[in-house]
C-alpha cells in the first residue's frame, strides 16, 4: 500500500462497504458532564502519555492470544505507557496494578477488561445455549450477575457480548452468540449490553460491555476461524450489521474489531464500518479496541507492508485501543510527527477512553472496584448459583421424546453412561476461563441429589480422560472401546432406564475450534446403538457448543435431550428437566443440520429459482441427503402440547405507515403446565429484490396450564417488513405480505394482507 492513509480519508471518498469511509474523523462530542473533565486531563497530556492510553496488554499469567510476554510492564505502567490491562484479575492484583499507575505523572487509572463471557466464578449457560431460552429477561439478569461478580474482582469491562450471527455451525464461536437470527441477535444484544451495564457504569456492581466482533466475524468462508469474509453489502446490512447497531443503540461503552477482512479489507483498518457507520451513523460514544493482536494481523492480510504501516492504517480508520500488537506504541509518535497520523485522531481516541475511564468512576476513586470484602460475599454466591439453575433449566431443548420423559416420580434403577455425565471441566465449556471447576455439578451429582443414589449406576462408556483437555485431533477420532461398550450395556441390563451423555467435549467449540465434521464422535454413537440393543429406553443427553449432527444413533435414541454446555449448575438443571421439575421450554437459536455437508443452512434463506420440494430432481438440494435440516430453527417439545393459531387480522388491507396488530391464540392441549414460544415470522411475497422464504420479527412467551388458552398480540410496522436495495437504501414496498405464527421456523400458520 503505497498512497498514505490520511490522504484517502481527506479525500472523503464514499465507496460504500469497501472500507474507505467518507472521510469524516468522526470526533466524539463531549457535551455531557465530563466534558471540561476530558478535555482538562487531555490538554495536561504529552504524545507519549496519550498514546500510552491507547495501549493495552494482557497481564501475563492469563493469555488469551499469541503470547507476548515484557519484564518490564510496572515500569511502563508508571511511565503512563499503558491504559488498560486485561486478564488481570482478583479484588487484590488489579489494586496493585492500580498503585502504579497512581505512581505514573498524571495518575491516570487503568482500566481492566476480561472475557466475561457466560459468568466469572460463577458460570451461566453458554450464550448459544442461553439464547435457546428464547427468555430477554433472564438472559439480561445473568448478563448482570456475570457483571457483578466480574467488577467485585476488580474487572471495569467485559469483552462481550459476541454478536456475530452465525450460520455455519462448522465455526467453533457459534457458541458464543445468540445464533443465526438477525432480529433475535440483536434483542439478545440489546439485553446482554443492558445487564452487562445497568443504567449506571460508575455502579461498582456492573461493567462495561463490549460488542464483537466487528465485523461480520461469523461469516469466515467454510466455518474456519479468522478466515475472509465476503458478502453482497446487502447482506452484510440486512444480515449481519443489526445485531451490532443494536448493541451501540443500546448504550455499549467499548466495541472490539474483528480479525477478518470483509469484502477486501481487514475489519481492523476498516474506516467504512468504522467510522462512518459505528462513530458517524449510529452515534457511537464509546471507544473501540482491536481484538488480540489484529492491528498486527492487518500485515498478515497483505493490506499493509508493516506494522508501522497497521498503526497508521488502524488509527485512521477508527480503532482506538490496541490490544497486544504493540504497534501504537512503536509506531504512532513518528506517524504523527511526520503528519502521516494527525494529532485530532490521536486526541480523539484518547478522549473517548478518558471518558469511559471518568464514567467508571475512576478518577474519583481508581479503587472503587477493588473491594476484598465485596469480593468474598459476590463470588459464588447463593443467588447467582440460583440464577445459574433457572438459566440451565431454561436453556435445555428437547428434540425428541417417545413418551420415555419426564421420568416417572419412581424411575426404579437409573443406568448413568458416559464419562461426560461425570464430568465437572467440561459442565463450563468454553470461555469460562474463570469458571470455579470444583463448584461444578455434574449430572451423576444432579441426579444422585434428585434421586436415590443408590439406584444410580454408572459406566464411563467410552475412553475419556477426567478434566478436560486442550483439543487435539486424537479427541475427535477416539476409537470405539469394546470393553467400556460391553461394561456399559451389563450396566444398562441391570437397570429400568438408560440415560448416556453424549457429545462433543466442553472446549471443542470456541475460538480456533472449527470443525469440518460436526457429528457426534462415532464411538458415541455406537454406544446409543448397542445400549439400545438391551430394550431399556434410551434418553440421550447431548452436550455441545454448537449444532452437532446425530448420525446413525437417532433412531436408536428414545429421547434426544440437547443440554448443550449449561454451567456451574449444570448437572441439577438436567436432573430438573429429566425429572420434570421443570417442563423443558427452549427452542433453537439455530439449524441443526442432518450431516455437515448441508452447512451452512439457515431457515431465512431466499427462495431460488428452484426452491426446494419433495421431488428429488433439479431443485435446490443435495442428491444424497434431504434438504430439510435435522431441527429448524425454532424447534423444541415440552412435556406438554401446544396449539397455536394462524395471526388474526382486523383487516386485510393496511396503510404504509399502519401499525399492523396480530392476535395468535395459543393452547395448552395436552395435560401438564408449560412454557410455549409462540413465534411470528413474516414473507415479503414479491419484491423489487428477492427476498428471504421468511423472517422472525417477534416472539411471546406464555405459561399455560393444561387446557388454558390465550390471545398474544404481536405489532409489527412497516421497519419490520422492508429491506435494502441495491442503492443499500432501506425500503419497504406495497404488496402483498404473509404473517406467519407457529412453534417454530417449519410449523407455522399463514395470514396474507396487503400493505398499501
Ligand atoms: C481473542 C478473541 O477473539 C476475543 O473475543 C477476546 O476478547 C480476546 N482474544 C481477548 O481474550
């Protein structure tokens, strides 16, 4: 790249989605309380001090990157060279940390982050998972838990919420997001950011959130990690963008950069979606900082020579904090003295953390989060155990059940298989870095607790080694154990009813966890096989982080159980749903395919000119597989039945700018109580740009009792039906539309109107 960066961004080209922004610097305005503050702070600053605020690395003992390790990283705190450290953790460390910096000219607070993930100590249910509650409410109080027991050890900031909509299940980071709805993202995100926030970031029980990974990160070709990222701008704003424009509507302090190119250009050095949309449109106040190391990256990208040239690059294009590439602080003095770099994007980078740092509370007291004794009352605490549980419970599917579930009240001897049933590391799974293992309780645990132990019999099943393993490619291909088959069925003869865990290990989904092959290991799958063979009923607990296929044990399963990875909690959860002390109620947050080879598959797809039908010929389809996925988007039983109505109109024909009001009636047919997602979907019939076979635009959740009927309303407006054209103007158009209501993705019912 040989033209300087600061001459593109005052040439204020507008190419849209390429990354060349419009060239506007996109200052923040600083007209609330902290202004005089900020710029007070600011004026006393030399270059090196500021750009020591956009400078941050990760305290040694916890690495969540590419190592880089530095003796000398107290000296550079007192010589203001750094602004934030991360991974540094507990009431006492990030207090001593904060004395240095209290040493350095102008006493300028640190701030600490951390990937607060699905809990601290405490750990929740993984996002994925959570996002099957279908339930903001809950999914914003764990956001707040994980917040509070995060900032009670010392912890201003999480990296998180993740809201890249995910499609492709082969991605190991699907588990960290709310899946592959557009609409359900980012009402997950809006409720992660204010849970993680509250309505008050100097309150020492909440954090700040940060959304990620910007951009698009979810849509790496091929499911693989970190890998290119190229897409119609079309797509990239009706799919991929909301979730984040939510995130920055709903207040987020921070975002994070993501590592891959989009369409062209690293995400890091992106100046389009950087600052044109996050800092310009959508009125962003917080700062951003890069993902670990992906200022650095922007050299592997080939987009930039060296890291001189990513420093500049990245700081023009809106990145203000860099996260372990070292490369502001090598590089950004000289780029600013030789004008490459003007000194206004250095200050304005610097003021949007300044102002984070006040909004904090820390130049008041850069202590007020270091508290040994809130510590000791927050961390695994009673009430956020509880919440774990309610989380665990409500985030369980059910895909399948030949009336095997709920148990009875007096199952008789329960055969327990599987050394993931025995298992407290992998209950956290990933991004549970914090996670108290010993806490954990595992399955054989819940259930010993929920039933006699004495009628609980247990058999590892297949090879598993305790604790839990970083991956390695002998994990995913264990060959099958005849021995622990054969003890595992004499087991399962002397029993009423065979339960076996079965399933992916907690760390084979996350970040660098892509697989090209999703099933269930295959010495898993024999065993569900064989056990079968001894005419117990089978219910098989999957654990996962992401969809995983089922293969040839399906049919030999009588209940499929999709417990996911549920937490500190997460063996009473499951003995809760087993049990029937809670009545399952999640629905998917994404497509569980029949075999990898249908990834990606989503249920928003568009229509083709081929669409897909049950001849097997010239359609758009495989020729050795259905087209249909395993369980659609959506799907989940209870224990219970529900009947839902087709959407009730009072009229057929609406104004552009009508509020449309939809009743959909929903019954509880079947003899317990039970929590129905009633879900409502809408189809663009014909439009001047093909248009999606249908989109979730809202969900009800009811609880009903055997025989109970309700009314739910639903209110969409004419936002909820539109779309980009290829201007990436949004527009909605008159036509005819099709209100759909139903239980999931495939079971709806349609209502047509017109939107005039
Ligand atoms: C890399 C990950 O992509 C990001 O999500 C995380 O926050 C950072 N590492 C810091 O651990």
């Amino acid at each position: 790249m040989k033209k300087s960066f600061a001459t593109l961004v005052v040439a204020a080209v507008m190419l849209v989605g390429c990354g060349r922004g419009d060239g506007r610097l996109t200052k923040v305005s600083l007209d609330g309380e902290y202004a005089h503050k900020v710029d007070s702070v600011l004026k006393l600053m030399t270059l090196d001090e500021k750009i020591g605020q956009m400078n941050q690395y990760s305290c040694d003992a916890l690495v969540t990157g590419p190592a880089t390790r530095d003796e000398d990283k107290v000296q550079q705190i007192i010589d203001g060279r750094i602004g934030s450290m991360l991974n540094l953790i507990g009431a006492q460390k990030t207090r001593e940390a904060q004395e240095f910096a209290m040493q350095s000219r102008l006493q300028i607070p640190l701030v600490f982050g951390l990937d607060v993930i699905h809990g601290m100590r405490t750990v929740y249910p993984l996002p994925l998972a959570e996002a099957a509650s279908f339930d903001l409410d809950l999914i914003q109080r764990t956001a707040a838990g994980a917040a509070r027991e995060a900032a009670s050890q010392g912890i201003h900031w999480t990296f998180a919420p993740m809201v890249d909509i995910a499609r492709d299940a082969r991605w190991g980071r699907v588990m960290e997001g709310a899946g592959e709805d557009t609409w359900w993202g980012s009402r997950v995100a809006e409720a992660r950011v204010h849970g993680f926030q509250g309505d008050d970031l100097s309150d020492t029980g909440t954090v700040m959130a940060c959304v990620k990974h910007f951009a698009a990160y979810g849509a790496g070709i091929a499911g693989k990690d970190y890998n290119t990222v190229d897409m119609s701008d079309v797509t990239l704003h009706e799919i991929y963008l909301p979730p984040y424009e939510a995130g920055a509507k709903a207040g987020a302090a921070t975002f994070m950069n993501s590592f891959n190119d989009i369409n062209g250009i690293p995400a890091t050095a992106n100046e389009y979606i950087q600052r044109t949309l996050l800092k310009g449109d959508w009125g962003f106040r917080g700062f951003t900082v890069s993902d670990w190391g992906s200022i650095g990256e922007v050299v592997n990208h080939r987009y930039v020579a060296d890291l001189k040239g990513a420093a500049e690059a990245a700081v023009l294009a809106g990145s203000d904090m860099d996260m372990e590439s070292r490369a502001y602080v090598a590089h950004l003095k000289e780029l600013v003295e030789d004008g490459t770099v003007p000194m206004e994007y250095i200050d304005d980078a610097v003021r949007r953390i300044l102002l984070k740092k006040f909004e904090l509370g820390l130049f008041d007291d850069p202590f007020r989060y270091c508290d040994e004794e809130r510590e000791a009352n927050t961390v695994l605490s009673p009430e956020l155990r509880a919440l774990s549980r309610e989380a665990g419970d409500r985030s369980i599917v059910l895909l399948k059940n030949s009336s095997v579930l709920p148990l009875a009240e007096k199952p008789g001897t329960i055969a327990l298989i599987g050394g993931l049933a025995d298992s407290k590391a992998d209950m956290i799974g990933f991004w549970a870095n914090q996670g108290n293992i010993p806490a954990v309780v595992t399955v054989r645990e819940g259930l010993e607790m929920r039933y006699p132990s004495s009628h609980i019999l247990y058999a590892p099943g297949y090879d598993f080694e305790s604790g839990m393993k970083t991956h390695e490619g002998e994990h995913l291909a264990q060959p099958v154990n005849p021995a622990k088959i054969a003890e595992a069925k004499a087991v399962a003869s002397k029993a009423d009813v065979v339960i076996v865990a079965v399933g992916e290990r907690g760390d084979w989904s996350g970040e660098s966890k892509s697989r090209a092959d999703i099933s269930v290991p295959a010495d898993h799958q024999l065993l569900v096989q064989e056990l079968k063979k001894t005419g117990k009923p089978v219910i098989v607990l999957v654990m996962c982080g992401r969809p995983v296929t089922f293969g040839d044990m399906e049919p030999s399963a009588d209940a499929i159980v999709l417990t996911w990875w549920l937490g500190t909690e997460a063996g009473n959860a499951i003995a809760d749903v087993l049990s029937g002390d809670y009545n399952p109620s999640g629905r998917l947050p994404i497509t569980f395919p029949r075999v990898t080879g249908q990834c990606p598959i989503y249920y928003n797809h568009k229509s083709t000119g081929r669409p897909e039908n049950d001849s097997w010929q010239y359609i758009t389809s495989y020729t050795d597989v259905d087209y249909t996925p395993a369980y659609p988007f959506g799907f989940g039983l209870s224990y219970t039945t529900f009947e839902i109505s087709e959407p009730k109109l009072e009229k057929s024909v609406f104004g552009m700018d009508e509020q449309i009001k939809a009743v959909v009636t929903v019954s509880n047919t079947g003899s317990v109580a039970g929590r129905e997602t009633v879900q409502l979907y809408v189809r663009d019939e014909v439009a001047s740009m093909t248009r999606n076979v249908k989109d979730l635009r809202g969900i009800v959740q009811v609880d009903l009792q055997p025989g109970e009927s309700r009314d739910v309303e639903f209110v969409i407006g004419r936002d909820d039906l539109g779309f980009y054209n290829q201007k990436l103007e949004f527009i909605t158009e008159p036509g005819e539309f099709t209100l759909m209501a139903g239980s999931n993705s495939r079971d709806v019912k349609g209502t047509k109107f017109t939107l005039e």
